[in-house]
C-alpha cells in the first residue's frame, strides 16, 4: 500500500470507479473532487440516492494509502449491517465493528462504530486516532435530536484537527448552516446539495381501505379525493358521541398492497407490540405473499444462518424465537428488540425480495439499507415524549425515504392511512411542507462536563461549550436582529424628523399617534365581540 497523500487524487477516483459496477452520479463526483480539496464534505441527499458511495470512496482511499477510518451510525442495527457489508467488500482483516454489543477486529484499518463510542473514544484515548484520517458521520442531521444530538457536537469540535469529516445527511435546508459552523471548527467543509429523489415518489392517502392519490400533478389534492375526505369527515361529526373506529383495516391494506403490485412494502407501526400484533394477525388469517420457489430459498438461507451457529443451544434458541411459518409466507417484522441475529435475517431476505411485507418501527427509516416499492405509514400521530402529535414533513420524509428501489422501480409508492381525527389539510401540509431544519439541541450533561474538566481546565472547558453549534446559531441569529434592528432605527428616525409634517406644524405627536393605534386595536376587538354576540 502506499503512503498517505503519496497517490494522485484522480488515479484513485479512477481505480476507485473502476471497482463499481456503475457509473458514479455527478453530485458523487463532485463531492468526491470537494473531499480531495477541502478539510472535508458535507452531503445533504434524499434517502436512497446514493450519498453513502463518498463514504466508500474514503474508506477505498484510507485502504489505499495506509491511513485508517472509522464509520460512525446513530443505530447498532445500521452499524452492524454496515460492518456486513464492508467486511463482505474489503475483507475480514480489515474491517472492525465497536458497538454496545460487540466488538469486533477493534484495531482493524476500517471500524464502524455507534456514534457516542467515537465520542468516548475521543476523550478516553485519542492517541487511537492519530492515524484515522477519516470520519465519516452517517446521519449527521441527528444533531436536531434531544438529547444525543449534542454527540455530534462534540465529535465536531473535540476530534483531532488532522481528521476530514464526511458528513452525509438527509435532506436538509439549513445544510450551508451547518457547513458554516463545521467550517469553523475543522477548517473548510465543502457542501453538496441533492433535492431530486432518484426514484419518483407518488403518495396515497388510504380511505376506507382504498387508495386515493394525495396530490395530483399540479401539487394540490386531487377532488375526489378531497371529497371522500370531507364525507368521512362529516360521518365522524355526526358520530362524534361514539367511540370512532379506525377507518382503515390492517388485512385489506396488505391485500390492496399485493393486488396493487405495491409489495415488498415496508408497514411502519410506531410501536413494538403493534409490529407483534400486527404479525399475530396476518399469520392467523392465513396471508400468504410467496411463491413455492421462494418459499424454498427462504427454507435454504434460514437452515445455512443456522448452520453457520455452533453451539447448538443457541441455533434452537434462535430457532425457537424464529416463526417459520409466517416467514416463508413472505411476513416479518423488525424493531429494536429483536435480537442481532433475527434482525439480519429479515434485512437479508427482504432486500432479496423473498420477504413482502415487514412490520417495522420507525428505527427502519434511518439508513438501514432496506429499499422497498411502498412504504406504508399506519398513524399520522406519534408520542414525541410529551403528548401524540401529527407528523412533520421532515418525519414524513424520513419514512417515505425507503419507497422506491432505484433502477428496479420506475415509481415508489408511499401509502398514508387516514386516521378519524386527523384532517386532510394536515396531511397535505406535511406531504407538502419545506425540508426538514436542524436546530443545536446541545445542552451541556453530567457526563460531558465531567469528561471535558478531566482533560481540559475550567476556562477552556467555557471557551468549548463556545463553539458549540447552538451558540452559532445564536449568534448567526443575532447578527440578523441587528441588522434588522438597524433598519428599525433608521425608519424611526425618517418617523420623527417628519412628525407628518403639514405645513410646518405636525399633525400629530407620537403620543397621539399611539392613541390612535390603541384606539385601532380595540374597534377591532369589540367588532369581535359582536361577532359572537350575532352568533
């Protein structure tokens, strides 16, 4: 292997294309030649399009030129199917996983990792990284998250100067932000935007277990569909003293799937008991999405997964918690309780297709690789912690990422089950809202301050939670008041060198102008007041 730096740039893109049995995307190339030129790369893209392949490139460039890099993910699932995969492209000696779980070959040229391992890593021994010449940050928007987006933070601000950041990111619109202040922390960071999905999504609104299309081609709800709406709406009113049944039925949704040629699909349920359920009930009535020849290499990948097991005590263990029957059916489910072993199971039959519907939490939508033709979304409301709210646009986004297997579907399909109490309009607002805004949600733990006074004293500790990302957003938010602050004070001072001058003499003072506004402000009001007095 050669040195670091010792290669040409270009001849390792070229030797780096020439390993893909495609040719690289133009917004690929592109931040690929910015990653070579600058102190590193911020991608914001649409699930699905590609981003992942500049992570690749630095992971074939650090092999290439005997430096290190560490690939960091949000999830242990993602970060486990990220170890299978580089393991299966590089090698066994050259790829290590470190997790809460496992760990793996720690001292391997590539290791992924769980995000807040790295985090911990930094202050407990940076002399491992002396040799890392890349991080890549898997799902930096994470930083919006309270409260382990202040992880990133962290990684950001605490990491050795001589590392490059690859920071790959759903889409985002305060993506230059963001670059901004990593900018200010590790030098230049390049950015690189994609808001074109590569596969065209069509969204569907489920209304009685029928599929009406959400928005036509101009952007608006199409009128059939605004009328079935507002019909079920008036039934609900009218209804309102009894207990309102759900409007929609799992069976004949997975059934309108299958008869639409919407399968595989992946079903969000926001809960794990509603993924068992959910499962419990396709098995009971008999549903059955696969061919006897699929059944048949189902049978064969689940008997070699379990040979490869050799204690015999754990493959009946596994086979015990595996429910054969509905999996050769073409049915599972996926969530963060399932053990490491069945969760790869259901990942690895699913992007082969043979699995046809999977039951999944909304941990699926975040990055783990398992491209689908639908994506249904069975609630519009989620608990956020503090009460069940609608969903976002960036929320929506996030789950409908997976709809659409790039150059296999033509279209993606992303079905949304109307719930009684939730109006049409805000469905259409999040089908139709602006891209998702990451916000600092850094706030300063226990933990944190403990790990930054072991290794720093207590004024440098003051000058880091500085150049946190909140406080650049503050401060960036601060130049925009005074400047708007300005303008304020320049168009009261044109106010009061006029007075609204009349001849020489003012018509009116400030005072009296004042008064007439008071005066304004409660007509207003008391015409309020008759309003629902008329009523």
């Amino acid at each position: 292997m050669s040195q670091p730096g010792s290669v040409a740039p270009q001849s390792l893109i070229d030797a780096f294309q020439a390993t893909l049995p495609w040719p690289l995307d133009a917004f690929q190339i592109e931040a690929i030649e910015k990653l070579e030129a600058h102190q590193g790369v911020l991608v914001s893209a649409p699930t699905s399009s590609g981003k992942t392949v500049i992570a690749d490139y630095a992971i074939y460039r650090a092999l290439e030129t005997d430096a290190r890099a560490i690939y960091t993910t949000p999830l242990k699932a993602l970060s486990n199917q990220k170890f299978r995969d580089y393991r299966r492209l590089h090698g066994e000696g050259y790829v290590g996983l470190v997790t809460g779980e496992n760990t793996i070959n720690p001292a391997a040229p590539v290791v992924v990792m769980t995000t807040e391992i790295l985090r911990n890593l930094i202050y407990e021994d940076p002399q491992r990284l002396q040799r890392v010449h890349y991080v890549i940050l898997d799902e930096v928007h994470y930083i919006d998250d309270f409260p382990r987006g202040a992880v990133w933070e962290e990684i950001i601000i605490q990491a050795p100067r001589h590392i490059k950041f690859i920071g790959l990111s759903a889409t985002i619109s305060n993506f230059q932000e963001v670059a901004g202040w990593m900018s200010q922390q590790r030098g230049d960071i390049a950015t690189v935007s994609v808001t074109k999905r590569p596969v065209e999504l069509r969204l569907w609104l489920a209304m009685r277990n029928e599929f009406y299309p959400l928005l036509d081609e101009q952007g608006a709800i199409p009128r059939e569909t605004r009328q079935r709406a507002q019909s079920e709406d008036s039934t609900d009113r009218r209804l309102s003293q009894f207990r309102r049944p759900p409007e929609n039925d799992l069976l004949p949704v997975v059934d309108r799937l299958r008869h639409r040629e919407f399968l595989p699909a992946i079903y969000f349920i926001f809960s794990r008991r509603g993924c068992r359920e959910a499962l419990a009930r396709c098995a009971t009535h008999g549903f059955d999405l696969t061919s006897d020849a699929e059944k048949a290499i189902i049978d064969e990948v689940v008997k070699a997964r379990l040979d490869q097991i050799e204690d015999p005590d754990e493959a009946e263990l596994y086979r015990d918690l595996l429910d054969g029957g509905t999996l050769r059916r073409g049915l599972a489910m996926h969530h963060a309780g399932l053990l490491p072993y069945l969760k790869e199971l259901v990942e690895e039959l699913f992007q082969r297709g043979l699995i046809k519907v999977v039951f999944a939490t909304e941990t699926l939508s975040l990055g783990i690789h398992m491209p689908a033709r639908a994506c249904v979304v069975s609630s519009f409301t989620k608990f956020d912690g503090k009460d069940f709210a609608p969903l976002s646009s960036g929320e929506l986004t996030q789950l409908m990422g997976r709809a659409g297997r790039r150059g296999i579907d033509p279209i993606g399909h992303g079905v949304i089950l109307k719930e009684p109490d939730v109006d049409i309009g805000t469905v259409y607002e999040a089908a139709t809202g602006e891209e998702m805004t990451v916000e600092s949600k850094f706030a300063p733990t226990y933990n944190m301050v403990l790990n930054l006074l072991r290794y720093h004293r207590p004024e440098e500790v003051d000058q880091l939670m500085e150049q946190s990302f909140g406080q650049y957003q503050k401060v960036v938010a601060r130049g925009n008041l005074d400047a708007r602050l300005a303008n304020l004070v320049q168009r009261l001072a044109d106010v009061t060198a006029t007075r609204f001058q009349a001849e020489g003499e003012p018509c009116c003072a400030e005072r009296t102008f004042s008064s007439f506004i008071r005066a304004e402000e409660e007509i207003a009001s008391l015409r309020v007041q008759m309003r629902r007095v008329k009523r």
